[in-house]
C-alpha cells in the first residue's frame, strides 16, 4: 500500500479560448422583432363596438361616455348633425336671428338657432334609453345575424308564410290537461278547486257541440278575419241548413264569391231553396269551414294563410227562445249574437 503512487489533485492548465468574429456575434444579444400593427378599418372597428355582444359599451357606464364634456369635444360640424336626429323637445331656442318687426312672416325655425339642451344627458329617460340600449347590445339584437332573421319574419308574416303562434296554442302546449290519477282531488265534481282547466276545453270537437245541442239547424255563423300581410278582410255569414245525425257533420250554405251576406229568404224561419248563388258545403271543424270560406271568396291564396284559431274566427247567431215576434228586419233574420265557436266551447265544457 506504500508504494502505490497518489492521485494529484492539481487542475491541468485551461488552454486559452480565442474568441473569433463569429463568437462574438453569437454572444451579443439578438434584437427582438416587433409585431407590426394590422391597420383595423374605422368602419369595421365601429361595427364592433355598436353590434357586437362583447362590446366594451356593454361593460361601462355610459354616463361616462354621453355627458356635456364629452359633446363640447366634438366639432361644430358633428354637433348640428347630432342635433338635427333629436326630437325638439331635447333642443333649446336661442336668441332669434332677426327681429319679427322686420320679418312678421318669416319661419320661426329658419328665423332661429337651436341648441341641444345639456341637462338632457342626466334625464331619467335618457339614461333609460341608454340602459336599454346596452341591454340590446349585450343580447345581441343589434348585430346583423339577428337583422336577418327578423327581417325574414316580418317578410314572412306579410306573405303569408310565417305566423307566430297563437297564444291559445302557445296557453295549450304549456297547460295540458290533467292526466286522469288516482288523486282524489281530479275526482272532485267541476268547479271545485279549479280542476278544469282552460286549456282542457280544447278536448271538445265540433261534432260534440252539435250532439248536445250547442249548434242547431238555422243558426247564422258569421265568419271575419283580418289577413293585415295582404292587406284583405274576409268576412262571410253561413248558415246550418242540416245536421247529419249519424256523424254530427254540419251542412252549410255561403254566398259564392266575395259576397258576405246571405239572402233575405235563407235567413227567416222557413227558409226557401237556395239559388245559384249560394254554395253548399258540408263540414265537421272549423278548420274545414274556414278553408271552405276562403276558397269560396278567392282572394286569399293558400300560400297566404297564416296559422290561427278557427274557433275565434266564427260568431254564432241564433234567435231567442223566448221571442213571440219575430223579426225579419236585419241581415240576421232578427237573430242575436250567441258568442264565438271559441267561447261556446269553453262555456259548454265548464256547464257540462
């Protein structure tokens, strides 16, 4: 073990570095590249900021923004075009620029020069508007999808090919009838606890008002609808001449044509014949009357009919039971209005 030689712990000698041109380039720091700025259209950056939902208007105060200092940072030019899109009332009168002693007959809004009214900024109803509009805003009401799609409905609903839902529709798909249960409070008579609801009486069909005697022979049903996408008012009186007693389906009589009044002589208590001018049809909804009245009058294309409720569109006339005269006087015959098809339905159910 004495002899064995020791391990040196000494560094060998560093061999000199010798930096070159390229060493050096390589050691000094690279400059950083910028990002050149994207030029951003003002007309696109508008857009922006008054269409789209994530506007920063949505998120301020725009009393900040809308306020006397903000108006006197505009320009003369852009002031009288602001002023000239506000109502008068939001505008004050300043000294006239010629005497009326001068001009007697000379236009007062010529004559003198208008102002904005600056406490118009910290009206109530102003900053409602304000409000409401950033309300839009947010929602997404102001951005051109949503100018397309209403301007697809409006075009839609003067056509005729697109309605909204009828709100009894709507009333009906959101309150069903209560499903039959063991529950003993749906076993109660009518009437109690409000167990009949409005949107059950839709479970009545015509025919079912004929079988108890709701709709007689010689009662008038008066039709009248306003088509306002065209521009066209139908309106036709009919008449139940028969009733099939084996399927309860209703035989009507109707002008032909635009006409919308029947003859005096279908419409006293013994009726003659119809003539020529008088149609028979033969139904058992209203849905199939109505479409039966606007095919007879013609004006209303079938492409040109929007979704509704037949059973509003009908108005009963009958006589009453306890008339000792009778009077013929009238397009009616002397009959008094009963109600609509809509409002006999609900009647019969909740009497039933």
């Amino acid at each position: 073990m004495g002899d064995r030689p020791r391990r040196s712990t000494r560094q060998p000698p560093r061999v000199p570095v010798v930096q070159t041109e390229q060493s050096i380039s390589d050691d000094l720091p690279r400059p950083t590249k910028r990002k050149i700025a994207e030029t951003v259209d003002p007309q696109t950056q508008l857009h922006n900021i008054l269409e789209n939902p994530k506007s920063i208007l949505t998120k301020m105060d725009l009393s900040e923004l809308l306020n006397a200092n903000t108006w006197h940072l505009l320009s003369d030019d852009s002031q009288k075009m602001l002023t000239a899109m506000l109502p008068p009332t939001a505008l004050i009168t300043n000294q006239p620029r010629a005497s009326h002693s001068e001009q007697p007959f000379e236009d007062v809004s010529e004559s003198t020069d208008r102002s904005l009214n600056l406490s118009i900024f910290t009206d109530p109803h102003f900053l409602d508007a304000a409000r409401t509009f950033q309300d839009h805003l947010y929602s997404g009401w102001l951005t051109a999808s949503h100018h397309a799609k209403l301007k697809k409905y409006i075009d839609g609903v003067r056509n005729g090919t697109l309605a909204a839902p009828w709100k009894d529709e709507v009333w009906d798909k959101e309150n069903p009838p209560p499903s039959s249960s063991p529950n003993p409070i749906n076993a109660m008579p009518p009437g109690v606890f409000g167990t009949r609801t409005a949107g059950a009486s839709a479970d009545l069909k015509l025919p079912d008002l004929v079988r108890d005697n709701v709709l007689l022979v010689g009662d008038m049903i008066s039709y009248k609808r306003n088509f306002s996408g065209i521009g066209i008012v139908v309106a036709k009186d009919t008449i139940i001449q028969s009733i099939d007693p084996s399927t309860l389906t209703l035989t009507i009589l109707m002008p032909k044509g635009t006409s919308c009044t029947l003859p005096t002589s279908l419409t006293c208590p013994q009726p003659d014949k119809p003539g020529e001018e008088i149609t028979s049809v033969t139904v058992s909804t209203p849905q199939m009357l109505e479409t039966m009245v606007l095919d007879t009058d013609g004006r209303v294309g079938k492409n040109q009919r929007p979704n509704g409720n037949a059973w509003k569109s009908f108005t009963v006339s009958r006589w009453r039971d306890d008339r000792t005269i009778i009077d013929n006087a009238g397009l009616k015959g002397g009959r008094e209005t009963y109600g609509t098809l809509f409002y006999l339905r609900g009647s019969h159910y909740y009497e039933r």
